[in-house]
C-alpha cells in the first residue's frame, strides 16, 4: 500500500508557483474565486483543494489541468501547462455565476469551456429578452 503524497508538499509547489507569477494571495484568491485565507492555509498543507475548485487554481497558476490532482494523488511535481492551453490572468467565466462556474471547472480545453460559456450567456440573453417582450 502506498503512503498519500503530503499535502504540505503539494502547498509548498503553488506557494512558489504564485510567487514565480508574482502574485499575492489575495490577487490569487480574487482570480479563484475563494478567499485569501483559503489560500493560505492550502498554501502551508494544513488543506487540500478540493476537487471542484482544483481547475480554476491550475488555471489562475497556468498549470496543466489535472496536475494538482496528480500531485496530491502520488506526488507528482506540478506541472506548466502548455503556452496554447493558458488562460488568461482571470477566468473567463464569472465565477459567481452557478452555472459558468460548473462549465469552467468541466475538465475539457480551455476552447471548449469558453464555447460552453458563450452558449450560456447567449441562453441567458435570449431568455431575457423573450421576458421583457413579454
């Protein structure tokens, strides 16, 4: 049986990925959604991510999606993603929107998340119209 890799391992590699991007970690926290003492305390091992938020750290850290999840798994180093995977600095979905967020977080390519995205807002769009000329 084989010992789970220490969170605070895994905490140590986005400590120094943040700082590599030159971000603190409330800038970090705003581009993820959740608070900065959330980062901080995931940061120094005391928890782990949890799996519905671990795309959108890999995204605001330009990590390759499922490298956190593969860290915490067996102790892989976490890995960059690909210069055409990145995403921007802030999520392209609104994070505080149900349903964007859901999409956001779907393991699929950045190009299919933004698709899905603008297939919502558009939705959202229509259903508001068709209700004011109600």
């Amino acid at each position: 049986m084989s010992q789970t890799p220490d969170p605070a391992a895994v905490g140590q590699q986005l400590a120094s990925r943040r700082e590599e991007l030159d971000l603190t970690q409330e800038a970090l926290a705003r581009r993820i959604g959740i608070s900065a003492p959330t980062v901080s305390v995931t940061e120094r091992g005391h928890t782990k991510i949890r799996v519905s938020k671990r795309s959108a750290w890999e995204g605001a850290l330009g990590l390759k999606a499922g490298t956190i999840s593969r860290a915490y798994r067996d102790g892989s180093p976490l890995e960059l993603a690909d210069p055409a995977e990145q995403q921007s600095s802030e999520p392209y979905a609104d994070m505080t929107d149900r349903l964007e967020r859901t999409a956001w977080e779907m393991p699929l390519a950045i190009e299919q998340r933004k698709l899905i995205i603008d297939m919502l807002r558009e939705a959202k769009a229509r259903g508001a119209e068709g209700r004011r000329s109600a």
